[in-house]
C-alpha cells in the first residue's frame, strides 16, 4: 500500500457489517435498507436484462433516458436545468462521482476543505489525488458549520470546498443562511464546490437546497447524488452527477479511466425511478421520519445523548451518559455485549477529540427491527 493511503486498510463499514454477520447481531452500522425499493422499479431492472437493454456496454456518460431523468428530476425539485448532454453524467454510485470529481478538479498538494466528521472516502480521494484535506469541524450538540472558522481555513493553496448535506453521519441539513455564507466565500476566494446530496430526499425538519441553486454557485459547483439512498437499492450503484459543461466533462475524462461505464440495465430501471410520483418521495420521507422518532426515543431510553438529525437515515449519540468515552472500543464490544452493531464516529473526525464518545446507529430498517434492537440495548 502506497504512503498516500497508508492507514486506510479496511473501511469501518466493511469491519463492523462483517461482525454484524459473524455475531448474528443486528446490524445498524453500515447505511443500507433492509427491505428493497419499490417491485416495480425492480422488475423495471429484470425487464431490462431479459429484454436486452444495456447488457452491453452502455454509453460512457450514461444511457440517455438516465441523463433525461436526472435533467427533469432538477427541474421538478429544485427548477434547476441542466443540458443532459453535457451537463449530466452517471457514474457508478455517488463513490465514484466523489473519486472521478477529486481525481479530475484537483492538483497534487492542492487543499480541500470538507466538513468533518466526513464520509470515509472523501479523505481516501483527496489522498489518491496527492491533495491536502483540511476539516471543518461540525461539533455537537450542534453540528453547525461556523462560517467564520471556514472563511479562516480558506489559504492561498485552497482549491475546492467538499460540502454534503443532508450530512452523514450528523444529520445536519445546511440551512438556506448557511449555504449562501458558504457560496459567498466560494465566490469571493473562486473555489470549486463539490456537493455531495445523496440524502437529497431524506429531510425531516426544512427542507433540501441544493447548493448549485444559489447565485454564482452553478458554474463552480459539481453536485453528486444516487438511486441507492432515494430508492433504498444500494447494491445497484447508480450515481449522477450535474455541473457545468466543463466540469462534468472532467469529471467525465476520469470517470473513462475508472470503470468506463456503469451498469446498464439498472440506468432503465433509475429512469424509471426517478419519475415516480412525488406520493414516492412523500412516503420514503414520512416512513424514514417514524423510524427516526422510534430509534431516537429508544436510544433516549437506553441512555444515549442522542442528537436527532434533521436528514439522512443516521442518528448520532454520545456515550458518555453510560460511562463511556471510548466509542471505537465501545461499537467493537457492542455485538457481543448485546447483539448490535454501530459505527464509532471518531473513524470520520481528522480532530479525534472532537467525535471520540460519537457512536452512529442507521435506523432504514424495519420498525420490528428497530424495536428489537432498542430492546437489546436497554439491556446494557
Ligand atoms: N456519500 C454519502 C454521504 C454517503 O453516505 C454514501 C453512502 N454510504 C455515499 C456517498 C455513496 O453512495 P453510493 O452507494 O451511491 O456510492
Ligand atoms: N453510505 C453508507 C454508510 O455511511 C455505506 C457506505 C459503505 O458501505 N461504503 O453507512
């Protein structure tokens, strides 16, 4: 393993999901649904192969019925528009936007500004492309980002912003006020802005905005999202990704060298998706909120300090109620103690101090899931 990636073996989903399996414990660590998205939309994807459409290799930037989807999916949300031909692209999964958008916008020893905790493979990428990741600590109870510190970390040196909301794992959706204080520094130092939406649909309190929205921010913002979270098919990997014609051409230049193309059946099944009635939208919000207030007030009961997340299907708690302060140790014990499985946090902080006593719990299972689990850990 080269130094740039040096420390990253194992990602901390694929060591607590593997625990999950080896214990028989529930498994609230890794973000994945346990019941699939709609049957139609799947039986959209079997169609699909069984009448030959994208078994074999699909266009590189993504079928076109896909990058049409996308385009009217911005429209009918945000009233942003987008040209699906060179404004568009899919990749495989938001993880691959995430590395084509880094490896194509940056220069080695370029600095990135992302907000921490962050998504293990933001600091993975920016490492692969030979840059300098500086964190923006969100800091409970909060989790705000403070406009004032961001404008302090911004140097000569500093070419990109990498923003996410609704944010993993806090559950911070970036307020209207925030996102312009973010889009005028972005403005006023010319960075670029990648933004990752994946949990675009999963908002509780507020509402969505996409960063590209705002004024100055579509020339200079590449915006990622996914069919995996929007319509609970995880395993599918279909990402997007919409910018400006330049930009979605670099991202587009890398993206080739990594896999080409993305799988093609499921881009017909995605277009699909993405037209579903907004009653779809309204019911993943409505059915994702109930089991946030079940696993919340569980986790409240067990003894957590629980912050309740505005978006996506994660909360994160404080063990220290429980006499705890180690939450790395705690979520490797945690399967064994009472047959449940988390995410420690602290493997998203740079600044460990700040999430040290963090543990994440994923709450896009079944209710009778969630009850179980609450059940188990009332016991510890
Ligand atoms: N970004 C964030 C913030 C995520 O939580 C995830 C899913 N874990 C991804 C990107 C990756 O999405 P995908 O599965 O589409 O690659
Ligand atoms: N995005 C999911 C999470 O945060 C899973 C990601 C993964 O397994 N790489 O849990």
């Amino acid at each position: 393993l080269n130094r740039r990636l040096a420390g990253m073996g194992s990602t901390i989903f694929a060591e607590m999901s593997a625990l999950a399996v080896a214990t028989g414990s529930i498994n609230l660590g890794q973000g994945f649904p346990d019941t699939d998205g709609p049957r139609e939309i799947a039986e959209a994807a079997a169609n699909a192969v069984l009448t030959g459409r994208g078994n074999q290799y699909p266009p590189g930037p993504g079928i076109p019925e896909l990058r049409a989807a996308v385009t009217e999916h911005q429209q009918h949300w945000y009233g942003l528009s987008y040209d699906p031909d060179t404004e568009v692209l899919i990749t495989a999964g938001a993880t691959e936007a995430i590395a084509a958008a880094l490896l194509a916008l940056l220069e080695p020893g370029d600095e990135v500004i992302a907000m921490e905790p962050f998504y293990d493979s933001y600091a993975a990428c920016i490492a692969m492309a030979g840059a300098t990741r500086v964190p923006l600590t969100l800091r409970a109870p909060g989790f705000r980002p403070d406009l004032d510190e961001l404008r302090a970390l911004i140097t000569p040196r500093t070419r990109l912003l990498l923003i996410n909301t609704p944010h993993n794992p806090t559950g911070t959706v970036l307020t209207p006020e925030e996102l312009r204080g973010i889009a005028e520094l972005a403005c006023e130092h010319d960075l670029l802005v990648i933004t990752d939406e994946v949990y675009e649909h999963l908002v509780f309190a507020g509402a969505h905005h996409p960063l590209a929205a705002l004024p100055g921010m579509r020339e200079r913002t590449v915006s990622i999202s996914s069919a995996g979270k929007t319509f609970s098919f995880t395993g599918w990997k279909v990402g997007w990704v919409t910018g400006a014609p330049e930009l979605v051409a670099a991202v587009r230049t890398a993206k080739q060298y990594l896999t080409f193309v993305s799988a093609g059946p499921f881009q017909y099944a995605v277009a699909d998706a993405l037209r579903l009635p907004d009653s779809y939208f309204d019911t993943l919000r409505a059915d994702h909120l109930r089991k946030r207030d079940l696993l919340a007030e569980g986790l409240a009961a067990a003894g957590f300090e629980v912050f309740r997340p505005e978006g996506t299907y994660f909360i994160t708690t404080d063990i220290t109620p429980l006499g705890e302060t180690d939450g790395l140790e705690f979520c490797r014990k945690l399967p064994e103690r009472c047959g449940v499985v988390a995410i420690p946090n602290v493997v998203f902080y740079d600044n460990t101090e700040a999430g040290r006593s963090q543990v994440r719990w994923a709450f896009c299972k079944r209710d009778d899931v969630l009850a179980e689990a609450v059940t188990r850990l009332r016991r510890l």
